[in-house]
C-alpha cells in the first residue's frame, strides 16, 4: 500500500497514493457525476490507506513551498506547550484543558468521552448563562467564560471539574434485538468561586480534522440551497444554517466548523481553540482566556502564538486528505446503501457535493467529494439537547457530523465513540439516540431484521 508515513510531525514521502492508478491522467474534478469512482470520498484528496495513520495524509501533490508549510503546521498542531517563562512554547494557561492540538485531536481523529473518574482529556465543556454577548454569541459565564477550564498551572486554580454519570437503559428493536445505550448526567463540581446561576453545559468531544479544507470549500450558495427551515416540503426535515460572527471579517457570517456550526472558517476555529483549550493568546484572541479572573497574571505581554504559527496550523487542517471508502462493489454495502436512502439518512448526511471554484487553491477547486453531511442544524430531539443556544443554534440543534472515514475510527483511534459527547459505543448507538427531525429514520432503522440492519451498518462501516 502506498502512503505517507508520518513521524513527529513530519512525512517521509515513500509514495503518496495518486488517483491516475485508476482514472488514468485526468483530473479528478473532470469527471461527470456518472462517472464517479465512489471510493474517491475526497476527490482528488483521497488516500488509499486503512492503517492508524489513516487520517494523517496531506493533500497529493503540493508544490513543495505548500508542503513545507503543512509540514510546518503539523509539527506546531503536535507540539506542547509548557508554563512560562521558557525558552520553548512558552505561554501555557494559566487556565486550560490540554498541551496541544494533538492531545486532543489524536491523530487527527475522534476524541473520546471521560469514564466516570477519568480527566478530559479529549472532551470538553462549553458553558454559559441565559441571553446573548454583543454580536449575538452565547452569553459568558462571569468568572468562567465561554469553556469550563479544567486544568490550571502551578499556583493558579483551575475553574473546576466535571462529574459524569451513565444510566444504562434498552431498546427493543422490532426482530427482538435489544440494545443498551447509556444516557450520560453531567455536573459541575469543585468550583474555585460558585458557578453562577443558570448556568448551561455543553459536552463536546474533539472531532476529526482531516478533510476540513474540502468542507470549508463548499460555496455558501449550495448551503443555502440546501436549508428549509420552515420544511416547505414536508419532508419532516428542516435543515438551518449558523448565523455567527466572523472576527477577521468583523461581520456576521455562515458558521460552518464545530458542533453546532460556531466558528465560520478554520482561522477562527483554529485561534478559538488556542485560546480556550491551551490559553494561548493569538492575534484573533489576544485576550487571556483568564482574563478578569483570579488566575490572570496582569502581563501586558505579547500574544503567544505568531500569525505565521497559527496560519501554517490552519494550513495543516486544511489539507489534511480524507480516507478512500472502502469496498464500494460489494453487494451487502451496495444493499445497505440503499437502505440509507430509504431511511431517510441521506437528506442530512448528503453523500456528495461539488467544491467551488478556487482559483487561488485549485487542490479544492471543484471537486466531487462524498462528505455525507450537509453542514447545518438541525433538531435532533430532546435526548441529545444540551439546552443550550449557540448564535442561531437552539439547544435542541447539532450540525450534521461528516461521516467520511467513519469505518476506520476504531483503527485510528481505538474507539467506536460517536455523537457530539461520545455516549453512543458504535453506530447502532448513535443511530438510535437520534430523534427530533431524525425520529422517522431512527424509527425505520429500528423495524429492519437483522439482515437489513447489518447491511446499513457494513456501508456506513465502509465509509
């Protein structure tokens, strides 16, 4: 198998995988819809590997200044920071929830939820209290700010802790299966001062990063094409878009990164997690995520992160390649791919798309990608709300996660965790805490026999 082989940061270029094995020397974003080669899940971005690595792969031919600067973000998104004052990546907290991007994203793949006991150290918490900020952001928690931080450096404590506890519960699928899920109860202990009133929990688990600049390159127009909020079909299915506030832009624009589609680009994603995740200040961020708490350090210093740091780490997450899907041709998969589309799953977790024009970026530029989400809110139910609004998103709305890549999260990462806080252990799980706008195919999947219900797992499996 030919693949990029990734070490601390750096690739050994042994052989990148290219697409012309098997479409010959034309461009990938040539092709006609009826002629799509399915395995392809990122266009010309795909990677033919299944190994633990499989997420690791930047895009295939990158004129070498591109790849400097991805490799240059990739050592910076594995990289620690530490307390200052130090030579090295100095700058850390003085509250945070981890060292590096990698501790969370480890290796730029799903986070896991916290067994009851365990640290978070791939979940986080965002909180805050009733009404709006300024530019209609969720509301921060005086003295704890938008993310409950929960690890502090020396001498400086942390905001406090998560106490989680499951409650086991079955369903009784219509063959006679029955299914355990485990319902998760979050709350908010060892507080350094007493947590305001009405104060709200998010749970969210870090999600994968490969693949993102290709969902980043998905035109506005096709998200609003795909919206009905007000489910003028009838479909059941009312699909939204994320109003939010774009700081670069310094105007309101279409969120499209996150669990609820809160940040509208990777720069933004990028420097927020900087800041709340590591306290790291940045030019977007140049705030102490501390700041006007008990654990500001009152230093007027510079921002702790370069533009040219944040940038290569967004360049890097950007073009990170998605893992091809895997046996296409085979007649379960190609059953319960059918399935798919008869449950409904379809209308949120689109299979394909085409990119928008980039002139200045042609690795995006008009390709034909299979992500299967559609990027937008949607009410999932009352089971996975968390109550609690971000911008134009209600409590009861997540955006549509990806599902490309899906198959390979237990090689990678050595888990089958799903859904935004990680509750459902495998797919089944996950499909049967959907509710909401999903109820009917959730419903549906719960009446198919054992043999048509192995079917749609196998092709998401294959995903």
């Amino acid at each position: 198998m030919l693949k990029a082989i990734r070490s601390k940061g750096n690739y050994c270029l042994a052989a990148l995988l290219v697409v012309s094995f098997a479409v010959g020397c034309r461009k990938y974003n040539e092709f006609s819809e009826d002629e799509l080669d399915k395995r392809y899940a990122g266009g010309s971005n795909t990677v033919f590997d299944e190994s633990g690595g499989a997420f690791a792969h930047p895009f295939q031919g990158m004129s070498e200044h591109d790849m400097e600067v991805h490799e240059t973000g990739d050592a910076h998104f594995e990289a620690s920071f530490v307390t200052a004052p130090s030579f090295i990546r100095p700058g850390l907290g003085p509250i945070y929830n981890n060292v590096s991007c990698a501790s969370c994203h480890i290796a730029d793949g799903h986070g896991k939820p916290a067994l009851p006991g365990q640290p978070l150290l791939s979940m986080l918490f965002r909180i805050s209290i009733p009404g709006e900020g300024p530019h209609g952001e969720p509301n921060a928690a005086p003295g704890f700010g938008g993310q409950l931080q929960t690890a502090s450096v020396v001498g400086k404590p942390s905001e406090g802790s998560i106490n989680i506890v499951y409650t086991e519960e079955q369903v009784v699928l219509a063959d006679g299966e029955v299914v355990n899920l485990r319902r998760p109860t979050y709350s908010l202990q060892n507080t350094y001062i007493p947590a305001p009133a009405g104060l709200m929990l998010s749970p969210r688990v870090a999600p994968p990063v490969f693949g993102l600049g290709l969902l980043q390159a998905i035109s506005d127009q096709t998200l609003l094409s795909w919206t009905d909020e007000m489910d003028v079909d009838g479909d059941g299915i009312s699909g939204k878009v994320n109003y939010v506030w774009n700081i670069s832009k310094n105007k309101t624009t279409i969120g499209r990164f996150g669990w609820k589609a809160g940040a509208p680009d990777l720069l933004q994603q990028t420097a927020g997690a900087y800041s709340e995740d590591m306290g790291i200040t940045n030019s977007l961020f140049p705030a102490e995520s501390s700041f006007g708490q008990s654990q500001y350090d009152n230093l007027q210093d510079e921002t702790e992160v370069s533009d040219s740091i944040l940038n290569a780490v967004v360049f890097y997450t950007r073009t990170l390649s998605v893992p091809a899907r895997r046996m296409v041709s085979d007649a379960n998969n190609l059953w319960g791919e059918k399935i798919f589309s008869k449950a409904g799953c379809d209308k949120c977790h689109k299979p394909l798309v085409r990119t928008e024009i980039n002139m200045a970026f042609p690795s995006v530029s008009g390709q034909l990608i299979f992500p299967y989400t559609d990027l937008l809110l949607h009410d999932m139910g009352a089971d996975l709300a968390d109550y609690r609004p971000d911008f134009k998103a209600n409590g009861y709305e997540w955006r549509t996660a990806p599902l490309w890549g899906i198959g390979l999260t237990k090689q990678v990462n050595g888990h089958s965790n799903f859904l935004h806080d990680g509750r459902a252990r495998n797919i089944l799980e996950a499909i049967l805490w959907h509710g909401g706008e999903a109820l009917a195919s959730r419903e549906y999947v719960k009446q198919l026999n054992k043999n048509d219900r192995e079917a749609l797992l196998s092709f998401i499996n294959s995903l």
